[in-house]
C-alpha cells in the first residue's frame, strides 16, 4: 500500500472489481429489483410535490431536446438535472427506502443517478442491477462505519454517503477502471454535504438532498472519465472524508467488510409502508396496534408515552406547519395513528394538519429516550408506547417497523404500493417492464421508452 492508499477507499475499490463480472446471488437480484421498483414508483408519485415543482421550474432553462424526459415534469433534461430532479423527487414523500444501521437513504442517490446514466450507454438490465448493488453497498457500509458521528456532526448521512455510493454505481455503468473510480470516489467526496437542521423548520431542503447526492455522484464519475483527478485515498486521508463528516482521525482504518466475502447490505435495507419518517414508525404502528386490540378511541385516551432512542426523540420538538415538516413530527404522526390509523400522503395535507382534534391529541403525548433504548440502535430500531386511559393503561414495545428484514414487505404488497405512487396512467407498464428487467437486454432502451411514455 502506498502512502496516498487508504484501507476504506482500497476497500471499496476492490468490492467494484469483485463485482463487476461476477453474477449475483438470486436473492440480491431479487432485492436489488425490489429497490429499483420501489425507488422509482416514489420518485412518479413525489414529481407531484411542491418542491419537485419548485427544482423543475429552476432547471427548465436547461431543458433540451435531446435530453431524457422526466416522467410527470414535461421536461427533457441533461442526464445530472435529471438526476437532481428525480432524486428530490424521490425523498420528497418520505417513502423511499432505507438502511437502519446507517441512518441512511440509499435508493434516493444511487437509483436516480443510474437511471440518469442509462442516457450515457447501453446497458443490460443485469449490468444495471449489479451496478445498484455496488452502489448500494457502498452508501450503506460508508454510513454504517461513521454512524452516528455523521449525525453528531450535524450532517444528513444521505447527502454524505449518498455521492460516493452513485458514483461508485454511475462508474461501474461507464466502465471506469480503478484508478479513475478512485478519483470518482475522490470528486464524489468534495460533493458530499448537506445539513441535519432542517428537524427546526424548513423541511423542504431536506427533499433537495436525495438529488444532491445523485448529482454530485453521477458528475463524479462522468468527471473522472473524462481525465479530471482528485485526492487518493479519500476516506481516511487527512482532511478526507471520514475526518470531514464524521470526526474521523486521519490514518483510522474504517474496517469496511464488504461483499463478495461479507454479506450484502442491500438484503438489510427496508421499505417503507408508511409516508412518515423510519424513525417514527415503530412507535406508529405499535399505537395503531393498541388502539385495534383493545378497541380504543380517541376519547378514550388521556396520554400517549413514547420511550424511544436519542435519534428518535430528537422529532418531538419538529412541528407540522407544513407537509415536510410533519411528515417528520412525532407528535404529529402519532396523533395520526390515533386518529386515523394510517399515514398515507394525503394526511399529511393542509386539511388533514388543521385538524383541531390534532392539535388537542398531540398536547398529550410524551417522548422521552432513555439509555435502555440507545444501546439497542442501530440493531434495533426501539420504541415502547404506554396509552393510558380511564380503566389503566396498554403498553407494547416494538424493536421496529414492518418493510425490515424481519418484517418484509412481501412482493405483492410492495407491487400494490408501486401501482398506487405510479398512478394508473404508468402502473402497468412500469411495473411489469422493471419487475423483469434482470432478463433486459437493453435496460437502457427500456429505461428511455417508459420515460418519453
């Protein structure tokens, strides 16, 4: 090893070389289809939101005939718009996937930057789902290692680890060899960001930073093919990566075990069933469970308790004056669970939020963490919520929510989920061509068509 070689950035590089050729096993493929699928469904259903809107609006002067069409935008974009568009898109719902023990959203970066690259080169459908494997190994266990030091510098581990994963991706697709995939790693690191604020207001940047990483990972590696360079050894070199977003020092070998010897990642990421964020869904569903068990109403209820991990609790002082912002509201979301017993998008509009019976629940409800609960996150994701009425009180303790892997979202569910963010305008069409699209000889073309469609 060199004095400009890292272990984490060798590590990486050499999980790409592994893979690049090698088939996948059957139930990483299958994984892999499943996140293509439901990435891409939030991403038609989140061109509808109003930060979507709002970024098409910006980027349409770039708009060009020759550019790929963005499903629901009437746009044609350059492939890194496309990539900054469609990636805002698909966080902007909170449906998008994720990996627990990373405190990451990985589909929302790599996805949306290999859709955008299927306008670069041909293809198959295989190449395009390894390539999302390698990408999604790589946002995952760069997360992994820096949890929580990412958070507790304040960053939003999406925008950070995000980049490097779809430049990784985006690379594999162009055909980069190693030495300029370091320097996509090194490009895709200086484009690595974005804030943990927005949990005080302004939720709406939050959207903004699934496509940030897109983009910045996408231009990372269309960068390093075409010559231009970037520190070696990024991850651990002094002033690097790992030392930037996570406190890292210089020279800590980050101990990456990444496939083909360890095991995929990709099998651990959940989906989710609920339009609110991850943190909040263990205590949701647990108090929808309670209320159906023992047929309680919102009357009957005096107080909500909610004991919980650090993270977690950090979303009880978010309020829900608007969409974003209340999609990431503890108190907000469990009064929906209360109330209504679901958390579909269309709860978390203008009327369903000036509710007034909101308002009343919500002053009831009590989120604490407590060091029981922190030591079992990230191998958990914890939550135990004490309903207290007139006759006592109901408690149920969940370690966390349906879409992991050890609540898996079966295939039917998650097809029924995609035709609904689709839209029945694309569901058909959408669905069947992606559910196949390992078989693809050319997912480039495939891609293309169902977008100008």
């Amino acid at each position: 090893m060199t004095q400009t070689q890292d272990p984490a950035t060798e590590a990486l590089l050499d999980m790409g070389d592994a893979l690049r050729d090698a088939p996948l096993p059957d139930t990483v493929t299958h994984a892999a289809t499943r996140h293509l699928l439901d990435t891409t469904g939030a991403i038609l259903a989140g061109m509808d939101q109003q930060v979507s809107r709002a970024l098409a609006q910006v980027l349409a002067p770039s708009a060009t005939t020759g550019g790929m069409a963005v499903p629901g935008a009437g746009l044609r974009l350059p492939p890194d718009a496309f990539a900054y568009l469609t990636g805002t898109a698909g966080h902007g719902i909170e449906l998008d996937d994720g990996y627990r023990q990373g405190t990451v959203h990985p589909g929302v970066a790599v996805v949306p930057a290999l859709l955008a690259a299927t306008h670069l080169r041909p293809v198959s459908g295989a190449a395009l789902l390894r390539a999302l494997v390698i990408g999604y190994e790589t946002v995952c266990a760069l997360a992994e290692a820096m949890h929580p030091g990412t958070r507790q510098q304040g960053f939003h581990p999406t925008s950070v680890a995000g980049p490097m994963g779809a430049a990784m991706a985006v690379g594999q697709i162009l055909g980069l060899d190693r030495g300029q995939m370091g320097h996509a790693l090194g490009l895709a690191a200086s484009g690595a960001g974005g804030l943990f604020a927005f949990l005080s207001g302004g939720g709406d940047v939050k959207r903004l930073h699934g496509g940030q990483a897109a983009r910045a990972g996408l231009l990372a590696a269309q960068l390093a093919q075409a010559g231009v360079t970037a520190p070696a050894g990024i991850i651990g070199a002094p002033s690097g990566f790992a030392q930037a977003f996570a406190g890292v020092p210089p020279g800590r070998d980050l101990a990456l075990r990444l496939p083909p010897e360890a095991p995929f990642r990709i099998l651990d990421c959940y989906i989710k069933p609920h339009a609110c964020c991850r943190h909040l869904q263990p205590a949701f569903e647990a108090a929808v469970h309670l209320c159906r068990t023992h047929k309680l109403q919102p009357s009957d209820i005096r107080s909500v308790q909610v004991e919980t991990y650090s993270i977690a609790a950090h979303h009880a002082r978010v309020g829900w004056g608007d969409f974003a912002s209340a999609q990431l509201s503890f108190p907000y979301v469990m009064a929906l669970a209360i109330l209504q017993g679901r958390a579909d998008l269309a709860l978390f509009g203008d009327a369903a939020r000036a509710d007034p019976r909101v308002a009343d629940l919500a002053g009831r409800i009590t989120v604490t963490a407590s060091p029981d609960m922190d030591a079992r996150y990230p191998r958990q994701r914890p939550a135990c919520v004490t309903l207290l009425t007139a006759t006592g009180e109901v408690r149920e303790d969940r370690s966390e929510a349906s879409g992991c892997r050890e609540m898996p979202l079966p295939d039917d569910r998650l097809r029924a989920k995609f035709r609904d963010l689709a839209g029945p305008g694309r569901a058909a069409g959408w669905d069947a061509a992606l559910w196949s699209i390992a078989d693809a000889p050319d997912a480039a073309g495939l891609i293309r068509r169902l977008c100008d469609a």
